[in-house]
C-alpha cells in the first residue's frame, strides 16, 4: 500500500492522476489547442458531419420511424434538415441569431408531423448559447425552443408527449451542461489570472527586496569603508609628519594603521560572508550596538580627533532595539568621519559626542569646531553618507538634521523614538 500511495503522489505529497486521466487530459488540451488555432475547420467538421447524418437520415427513411405522419414529402424532409444542420457553422459566433433561424423550420417540422431527428441539433446552439452568454438569454432560448413544441403538441394533442416532452428534457440537458462547463471554464480562467498576478506580485516583491538589499549593502559598505580610510588617512598623516621626530610616534601610528585596516577587512569579510555563504555557515557576528561606542571613539581619537562623549537623562529600563542602537552608532560614525574628513586639519580641531535619553525619545548630537580646508568640499547635507543617515532614522521614523549652528563647526543631531513612542 505504500507503494501505490507513492506512485498517486508526487514528491511534494500532491496526488497525481492516474494515466488514463492524464492521457485524456493531454488529448483534450490538444483538440482546445488546435480549436483555438483554427476555429473555422473544427466548425466546418463539426457541421459537416451533422449534415451527412442528416442526409442519411432522409435517404434511409430513419425519420419515417418517429413521424407522426410519413407521407410527408421527402424533398420537405431533406431541406428541414439542411435548415437544422447547415447554420451550425455560425453557432458559437452568433448563437441566438441561428436559433432564430432555425425556428420557422421548427415549427413547420411539428406542424407537419415529420418530426426529424435533426431538430434535436438546436440543443447543440442552446447549449452554445449557455456556454457563452447571459442566463436571461438562455431563459430566452427555452422560450424559442419550446413554442413551436407547444404549438406542434396542441395540433396534435394525441402526440403531445413525442413532440414536447424528449424536446424539454433535451433543453434542460444541453442548458446544464453548457452552465457546467462554464461554470469550470470560468473557474479555471480565475485560478490562472489569479496564479499569474501572483507570479507578478512575487517577482516585483522579489525585485523591491533587491533594491532594499542593494540599498542597505551601499549603505553598510560606505559606513565601514568611509569611516576606516578616514581614520587609517588621519594615522598616516600623523605618522609621516611625527617620523622625522619621533619615530616611536610613526611606529605607533603604523600599528594603529595596521589594527584599523583588520578591523575593516574583518567587517567587510563578514558582510560579504552573510551575502555569499549560506544561512547555516554565514558568519552571525552582532552588529555594533551603543555598547561599543567607545571603542569606536578610542579608534578616532587613535586617527587624531579628540572626542569626548557625554550622557544626560536617564537610560531606559529596557535598552533600544539593535536597529535603533545600530543606527546611533552608525550616525555617529558618518559624522565623526566626515569631520576627519571635512573639519580642516587644524590642531585644535575637536569633537564632541552627546547622548540624551527622553522619555520617548534618544537624541545623539554630534558637533566639532572644524572648519573646511581652502578649496575643500565641506559636506552640504545631500552627499551620500548623510543620505544614509536619513535613510537609517527614517526606518525608526527619526530625523537627522546637519548644519552650522555658529557659522563655524558642524552639527548632527540625530532624533530617534524609542519603540514605545505613542503612534
């Protein structure tokens, strides 16, 4: 039993046809393909047909055998079920207009008494008529089907039951089918726009991932690249300019130089690591929190900016989330850099860092005393690293504002709500 229950699904535990219905399928998808290629020669094949059977039935007097009076001319026979047969070429383009067509030939078939077999063809063009257009035009096409019936049965009341009852029962059949199957091809049609807006959805989700990817990567890799070669060029700077008279100072910047570049590539490692190996090997390392705020400061006053760091308030009981505490420590990192970068040089150039912890709130201000060097780009709040400050507060809904404050010096003041801020 556990083989047959194998062979019915698939690995997925979805149960499979049997081959008998997988072979039917596949036979059926090809008459609809082949149908939809060419419609005109599946009609023409189709009407064909109904026609030599018509003929065949008024060459072999078969009709004789269920009319109510046989003596009816043959040649009447012959052109009632061309009239019945023939239009069945135009059924699905123009269903009402063929049964219509095919109405006054009803009515004389009753009226006369032949009562040909092809009359039944109507039901192939009600059930037409079911398959593709409104219910009110069905409930129509019961009412031109079945009054010439009604008309037929009253001339000859003795036969109401041959004439009208196979007729209804043939309505109702053909009417129920053609809602059946509908019914299904509505249904399929739904579950395939439905599987196709899906994929859609799914492939412009995965695309809105990648940019967010993409974004969040730039951003990381600016912070660590940006920050470390602005520290490791303030160690090189001093170092040369300290060589010439104390070379234990140049030694000192070289091991300093030496520890920020490991520091770097180990980031970069780690953040390439999480992109190329899978979940289970890549490296978990945390990311920074406010924990480890001095010994980023420690590495910046290493490159020869003096900052000092301050507190004020009162931390809360339950520490900001590490998103929030990342992007503090990433704030901080951008400015302190762009004041290497940025602050002028000067000897007396200085930084300063404070913290402030509100009830709903965590403000960091970062500030120096530096001004741009002759012909320097001083940073004007549209470059790429204050950008990434913005975009990280926004996360959070912060705010990040830079400027001048005194006409000298720069300011970073980072607003970030804690995550039990009122919404």
């Amino acid at each position: 039993m556990t083989g047959d229950r194998d062979n019915a699904t698939d690995r997925a535990g979805t149960p499979r046809p049997s081959p008998l219905t997988a072979h039917i399928q596949r036979q059926l998808q090809r008459i609809r393909a082949a149908d939809r290629r060419r419609p005109a020669v599946w009609d023409g094949l189709l009407t064909t047909f109904w026609i030599l059977f018509a003929v065949l039935d008024v060459s072999s007097r078969g009709w004789r055998t269920v009319a109510i009076d046989p003596s009816v001319s043959p040649r009447l026979v012959l052109l009632l079920s061309a009239a019945f047969s023939a239009p069945l070429l135009w059924r699905r383009s123009h269903p009402l207009a063929v049964l219509l067509f095919m109405t006054p030939f009803a009515l004389v078939n009753v009226w006369t008494g032949a009562v040909i077999q092809a009359a039944f063809l109507q039901e192939i063009v009600v059930f037409n008529i079911a398959l593709r257009l409104p219910l009110r035009t069905l409930a129509l096409s019961g009412g031109i089907v079945l009054a010439p019936l009604a008309i037929g049965s009253a001339h000859f009341p003795e036969h109401w039951n041959q004439l009208f009852v196979p007729h209804l029962y043939a309505f109702v059949l053909a009417s129920l089918s053609g809602i059946v199957f509908r019914t299904r091809k509505e249904y399929t049609e739904a579950l395939v726009d439905r599987a196709n807006r899906l994929e859609l959805e799914r492939d412009q989700q995965a695309q809105l991932a990648a940019v967010a990817e993409r974004t969040r990567i730039a951003r990381e890799m600016h912070d660590i690249i940006g920050h470390n070669l602005s520290v490791i060029t303030g160690l090189a700077d001093g170092g040369a300019y300290a060589a010439a008279k104390s070379p234990e100072r140049a030694a000192q910047a070289l091991d300093a130089i030496g520890t920020t570049s490991r520091q770097a590539l180990a980031e970069l490692r780690r953040l390439l690591g999480v992109l190329r190996d899978p979940p289970d090997r890549a490296d978990r390392t945390p990311q920074p929190t406010l924990d480890d705020m001095d010994t980023l400061l420690t590495g910046v006053r290493t490159a020869g900016l003096p900052v000092r760091l301050s507190s004020r308030g009162t931390p809360p009981d339950v520490p900001p989330t590490a998103g929030r505490q990342l992007t503090v420590y990433r704030v901080v990192q951008e400015a302190l850099t762009n004041t290497l970068k940025h602050g002028g040089g000067h000897s007396a150039l200085a930084a300063e860092v404070t913290l402030t912890y509100r009830p709903n709130e965590l403000e960091a201000v970062i500030t120096d005393n530096g001004t741009p060097a002759p012909g320097a780009a001083a940073p004007d709040g549209t470059g790429q690293g204050i950008t990434g400050m913005r975009e990280r507060a926004s996360l959070y809904d912060g705010t990040v504002e830079t400027g001048r404050p005194t006409g000298t010096g720069w300011r970073v003041r980072l607003r970030l709500p804690l995550e039990d801020s009122p919404s």
